[in-house]
C-alpha cells in the first residue's frame, strides 16, 4: 500500500487531492455530522472505511481538513455513540491529544 506523508492533527489544505488519493473518494463512509464548530467555521467529520482515518473537512468553499485517528468501524462507531462534547471540533481534537486547551 502506497504511503502517504501527511501528520495526525493537522490542519492542512488539499482536500480534494487528499480524498482522490487511496480510494478515499469511492470509500464506504461513516458520516458524524456537517455541523461541528471549530471557532466560527463549520467542519464535516466523517470516518472512511478504505484506510480507517476519521477526518473533519471544513465546509466549502474551504478546502482544509485534518485527519483525527485511524480507527476500525467498530472502535468508531463505538467512540462516536459515546461522544457527549457536542459539535465541539476542538473538544474532538482534544480527544485524540491533537489540540491544547
């Protein structure tokens, strides 16, 4: 499997290259919600089957995104029932030690 250089927490630009890479694109996905805060933008969490990442993608026209943790469906799924911080992205980010605070 190819690899990719890209760090866990990171708010990087690209995410139109990035989902078209690693059959991200044509993925099965878990989608968590378009409405998670982060400051005053809005973010799309969603988790990709084809390479386990959960990841938030800011909301168009923005093209930023960052990849929170690679997880099996079940270890996601049963995360994400649990979850009880709301659309809070930073409280998110938190979770996985991607953000101070």
């Amino acid at each position: 499997m190819m690899q990719e250089k890209f760090s866990l927490g990171k708010i990087v630009s690209g995410y139109d290259v990035w989902m078209q890479a690693m059959g991200r694109a044509a993925s099965k996905k878990i989608e968590f919600g378009v409405w998670w805060r982060l400051d005053a933008t809005y973010w799309r969490v969603v988790w990709l089957e084809a390479t386990g990442e959960l990841c938030a993608a800011e909301r168009k026209p923005s093209d930023r995104y960052v990849v929170l943790c690679r997880l099996e469906k079940k270890e996601v799924n049963d995360f994400m029932r649990k979850w009880y911080d709301g659309d809070d992205l930073h409280a998110l980010l938190r979770h996985f030690g991607l953000a101070s605070g």
